[in-house]
C-alpha cells in the first residue's frame, strides 16, 4: 500500500515537472534560434543558459524518481518477503 502510494506520487511529481518546464520552453527555442543566426553562436554560453533556466526542474525530477524507485524496491522485496513464505 505505502509502496504504491510513494511510486504514484513519485510519478505524479516527475510528470508535472516534465509539464512545467514545457511552458518554459518557447522562450528557450527562441533564445536557441538567436543564437544559432547569430554570426559566431558560442554553444557553451547557450547550454549555460538554458542550464540555469531549467535548474528549478532539477530537485523535483530527481526527488520524484528516487520516490519511484524506492516504491518499487519495497514492492520488490515485499514479493520476495511472500514468496519466501510460500504465500500468494
């Protein structure tokens, strides 16, 4: 039960991230596009750039992963916990 209520939260977490940082997205194309017609695009500043626009996604993302991943290693050992006893 807690198992699959941490890997549903996890999951609605990384999912509203992931729907979050797509509205910051337009910008970011057309900052990407600028650069590109510039006359000498400097690569490294743009990938800093769009680094330090998209930084505030970085803690949810990977907090709703490990919350994923830790319902599925309790899911996993709770099987092998009943298949150890012999029950189904």
């Amino acid at each position: 039960m807690i198992a699959g209520l941490l890997y549903v939260i996890g999951l609605v977490t990384v999912l509203v991230t992931i729907v979050g940082a797509a509205f910051g997205l337009p910008p970011v194309i057309t900052e990407v596009t600028r650069v590109i017609d510039a006359g000498s695009p400097d690569y490294l500043a743009l990938i800093q750039r769009i680094g330090g626009l998209f930084a505030w996604a970085a803690v949810p993302f990977i907090g709703g992963l490990l919350l994923m991943a830790s319902g599925r290693v309790i899911m996993l050992l709770s099987a092998i916990n009943r298949s150890l006893r012999g029950q189904s």
